[in-house]
C-alpha cells in the first residue's frame, strides 16, 4: 500500500467509524429510553431494580456472542455492565419521581 491508498483506507475508515459511534449512541438512547417501561413494570411487580437473574442472563448471553463473534468478552461486558448500571439509573430516577409525586 503507498502513502495515497493508506491516506484512503485511514480516511474512509474514519468516516465509517464516525456513523458507526452515531449508530451506537442511537441505539444506547433506544436502550435507556425501555427503562421507563421497565421501571413501571418492576413496581406493578413489587420488584426492585436490582435483577441478578437477568444480569446473569446478560453476562452468559454476553459471553457466548462474544466467543462467536471472536471479540474480547471481557472487554464487552465492561461495556454491558456500563449500559445495565445507565439502565438502572434511569429507573431509579423514574421511581424517585413516581414516588415523590
């Protein structure tokens, strides 16, 4: 590869991972935006917002992706556990509204 197709490649790569971090900031505010269902349903419940089931589940389901896909699973559920600690803020957030009135 000369100076001019490695100036390419690094140039369209980074256009590819500029809409690839749109993509992925989209889909985290899809996915913190459930938090408001799942906080109302987890007082209908009686439930609180920790769930270690479901964590559980992540984490197992987490890491067999990752080892399909060839990607660091540890490195993945740092991630997941960002985005479940993000989730449950909301829902405590949406339960201290909900019970303050």
């Amino acid at each position: 590869m000369d100076r001019a197709e490695a100036l390419k490649v690094l140039e369209e790569s980074r256009v590819a991972i500029d809409k690839i971090d749109e993509e992925l900031i989209y889909l985290i505010e899809k996915r913190t935006s459930l938090a408001s269902d799942i906080a109302s349903a987890k007082m209908a419940l009686g439930m609180g917002i920790e769930d270690k089931k479901r964590e559980d589940y992540i984490q197992d389901k987490i890491e067999k992706i990752s080892k399909q896909r060839k990607i660091d699973g540890d490195f993945i559920n740092k991630i997941m556990k960002i985005l479940t600690d993000l989730n449950k803020k909301e829902q405590e957030k949406i339960l201290r509204r909900e019970t303050n009135g």
